[in-house]
C-alpha cells in the first residue's frame, strides 16, 4: 500500500548550513507539533473557527478568503501579467484549502509546508490540480527553489505560528530571492507584543511596526501597503524592485 507520509517526509534541509541564529531544534519542533495537529485534526487547526468542518464548506471560505487577499488586488499583484501566466509560491500550505484556490486563478502554484503529515493529506486532496506542486521545506529557507522563479508570494496565517524572528526574516529575505523583480510578496505576521520568551509553535512572536521596516530594509523590500499592526493580524505586503539587488 502506498504511504503518502513516507512519500513527502524527508530529514530538515540544510541544517549544517544554517544561520547560526536559528536553532535547528526549534525547526524540528514546529515539524513535530504540526505533525501531530495534522493527525488529530487538521482542518481545525488550519482554520480553529470550527472543531468539525465540512469539506466543502473548509474549501468555500479558503476561496472567499483567497478573493478577499488576492482577486480583489490582482491588478497589483499581476502587475500587467495574465493570472494564468504567472507561477507563484504559498508559504505554509498546510492541507491546502488556499492553494485550491490559488490554483483556479494563477497558472501555477508552488507550496510549501514543514509538516510532512500535512503536505501528505494535501497530496490526496489536490491530486487532480495538475498545475499544484505540493514540496516538503525546513521551515526557515526555500533552497529547494531557484533564484527569480516566482511572480507573487503569500503566506496566510502562517507566521503568528513561528517562536522566533530569526525565523521569520529569513523566510522573508528568501521570498526576496525567488521572487522575479517587481513582484509582491503579501503575509501576516502577530503584531502584538509577544516576545520570543513567551511565544511557541501555536502563539508565534510579535512584530512592531518599526520592526518590520527595519526588517524590510535588511531584506531590500519596501513596504506598499500594511494594515492590523498592533493586532493579531498584522497584514503586510513587501514589494522587490526592478533591480533586483541590494539585500544587507
């Protein structure tokens, strides 16, 4: 019988080669615990609004929130390119009741998640999306990624899981790099006060606003639009210049 789980899991990327400031163990324990909310309960714990979600309607409201993000802004977003030209990356997939969505209006989506449990549940759910490539990552870099392969990047609720910052401006600086020049890259962070100390795997640590435009200014992104800082739901979106260079 095939294993999906055997299929995708895979030992962390790169750990020899790590940023100092990025605890390895602290990698292996976010892929630990979204493992095990995969198993329990994924669709709960991708969306916690409900304990027992219908599939269909777990995959509406991925779509109604996909139209909110991302339909609404797509002249932004596409900057003249047409949806289905354009290949873009999800960061933090989970079981994929986004990238469903993202599939149906851009032409090819690349996603990503630390938890093999749920990129393997991902796989079965979006077997017949033929433009959805579905990878296993670290949790901190895309090295499985080349260098300009994508026009737009988003992660969704994703972020106010991470426990260290670190952690968080790495993935942003390697957005900057696969993103192609003049692309956006749009993400949630926690904008409350959480600090590092205090924060784990379900409450991820916070960021000021001033944090994110020194952290925007290190990774050569500049802040177009950014709304919620001070709350949960600090939505930012970072754009790459035409450029394409200058990363500190």
């Amino acid at each position: 019988m095939f294993d999906a789980v055997a299929a995708v899991r895979q030992p962390l990327q790169c750990l020899s080669m790590i940023d100092p400031s990025i605890d390895p163990s602290t990698l292996q324990t976010m892929r630990q615990d979204w493992d095990a909310r995969a198993k329990e309960n994924a669709k709960h714990y991708v969306a916690t609004s409900r304990e027992n979600w219908n599939s269909d309607e777990f995959f509406r409201e991925g779509a109604e929130q996909v139209h909110e993000l991302v339909e609404k802004h797509s002249a932004e977003i596409c900057n003249g390119r047409a949806p289905s030209d354009m290949r873009i990356l999800e960061i933090g997939c989970g079981i994929g009741r986004m990238t469903m969505a993202l599939s149906r209006f851009f032409g090819a989506v690349d996603a990503v998640d630390i938890s093999p449990e749920m990129i393997a549940q991902a796989r079965l759910i979006l077997a017949e999306r033929t433009n959805v490539q579905l990878h296993v990552n670290s949790g901190a870099y895309l090295s499985i990624f080349a260098d300009s392969s994508f026009d737009f990047a988003i992660s969704i609720i994703v972020f106010q899981h991470i426990p260290k910052r670190a952690i968080i401006e790495n993935y942003i600086r390697e957005t900057w790099r696969v993103l192609r020049p003049s692309s956006l890259f749009k993400f949630q962070v926690q904008g409350c006060a959480i600090p590092e100390h205090l924060a784990n795997t379900w409450v991820g640590v916070g960021f000021s606003e001033a944090e994110m435009q020194e952290i925007a200014a290190r990774t050569a992104f500049e802040i177009t639009e950014s709304s919620g800082a001070g709350t949960q739901y600090y939505w930012l979106t970072f754009a790459k210049g035409r450029g394409g260079t200058g990363q500190q």
